[in-house]
C-alpha cells in the first residue's frame, strides 16, 4: 500500500523552502512513498524531483486561474496563471491529466482558493476533491468537502499542502499502488484518509516561513 501525499510544494515554489533533496530524505525517513508536486504556477520541480526519488512521484501544479487555484495532476507541461478556469481545466485534459480542486470550503487562510460560482459551474469536469488538507483548520470546512465530493460522486483525496518539509505527510492517502492514470484512480477510491490537522503554532510557521520567502524573493 502507498502512503501518498497529494498536494506538496517544493523550493520551486515562491512560498516554499523544501529543497528537493530534503523532500526525498524526509520521506525515506517516515514511510511517504508517492508525493504529488504541487508547486504554484510551476511544473520544473515536481520533474526534478521525479528523477531522484526513490518512490513514486506524480507530476503536478497548483494553478491561479482568474476564479481561484485548481491542481493538475499527471501533467506533461506546464500551465500558465491566470487564464480562465475552462481554459486551464481544457490544457489539463488535453495532457491526459487530473483536476483537483484543492481546500475549497477552507474559510480561513484561502484567498486563492476557488470560487463557489466557478465550482458548481465545472463540476462535471472535476476529478477529485481535497477532502482533507492538514491546514484547514476549522474541521466542518472539510465536511463541506467530503459532503460535496459525495454529492457528486467525485474522488476524494488528502494532502499536506506542506510549504516546509517536515510538514509532508501531515496528511495523506493509504491506497493500492498504480501505473497509470486510470489505475491511480481506481486506487484513490478505494483509498483511506490519514493524518492530522496541523497545530495553530506549526500553521503560524508555515505562514510566516512564506512571507519570508517572499520578501527574499
């Protein structure tokens, strides 16, 4: 059984310090054996990062559409900001890739995150649902998730949303091994959710390690 974190940022992320071999240690270290990429507006890390991890690595990006982020999976090319949510959900299925809708009822923390109005008007074009991201802190924000998930008959998936790297696998998927885009979601159905909520403190330093790359940058 893989334990697979689907929504990790990397130092190819403005707002991310993990370097790459950072991320392979802290796997290694405590049993994570797929990460899926994540990086924002960004698809270089998650292909370096494929080539030195001993484990399985799925190729990513969190994408700023001009109604709120949306994460491709299983991508082949990367994807510009800001175009509009049917564009960039077309350029993900164009690669054969997966639409992920990342936290979207996280009141707290998630300016970016997408619109209500555009949810419901792509749903029948969405993939998976994150149901369980370890910074969402408000714990019905994450029912409403798993609620709407479960109306629509969509996947259901769990991610770290790590910014530092000690936070990857915070939380997580324990599913059935794939090697292909149709096993991966045969695998993530029958997937259980893992992990914790991140503490205030541990979300107060990813939050302040963000703005420190930031203003770095």
């Amino acid at each position: 059984m893989l334990r697979a974190d689907l929504h990790v940022h990397s130092e190819y992320s403005p707002d991310s310090s993990s370097s790459l071999a950072d991320i392979v240690e802290h796997c290694k270290a405590n049993n994570i054996n797929c990460i899926a990429i994540t990086d924002h507006n960004e698809i270089a890390g998650a292909f370096e990062l494929k080539k030195i991890a001993p484990f399985s690595v799925v190729i990513g990006e969190e994408i700023l559409t001009a109604a709120g982020e949306i994460i491709g999976l299983f991508l082949t090319e990367h994807i510009p900001a800001q175009l509009s949510v049917e564009e960039t959900i077309k350029r993900i299925k164009d690669q054969g890739g997966l639409v992920l809708i990342p936290h979207p009822f996280d009141r707290f923390f998630r300016p970016s995150a997408i619109h209500r109005y555009a949810l419901e008007a792509i749903v029948s074009d969405i993939d998976i649902i994150e149901v369980f991201n370890s910074h969402t802190v408000i714990s019905s924000d994450s029912g409403k998730a798993l609620k709407f998930a479960k109306k629509h008959g969509l996947l259901a998936s769990a991610g770290s949303d790590a910014h530092l790297v000690d936070e990857i696998g915070n939380a997580y998927i324990e599913m059935p091994d794939f090697s292909s885009v149709k096993e991966f979601k045969r695998s993530l159905g029958r997937g259980r959710l893992k992990g914790q909520t991140a503490s205030p403190a541990a979300r107060l330093k990813s939050i302040v390690s963000k703005i420190a790359r930031k203003i770095r940058a």
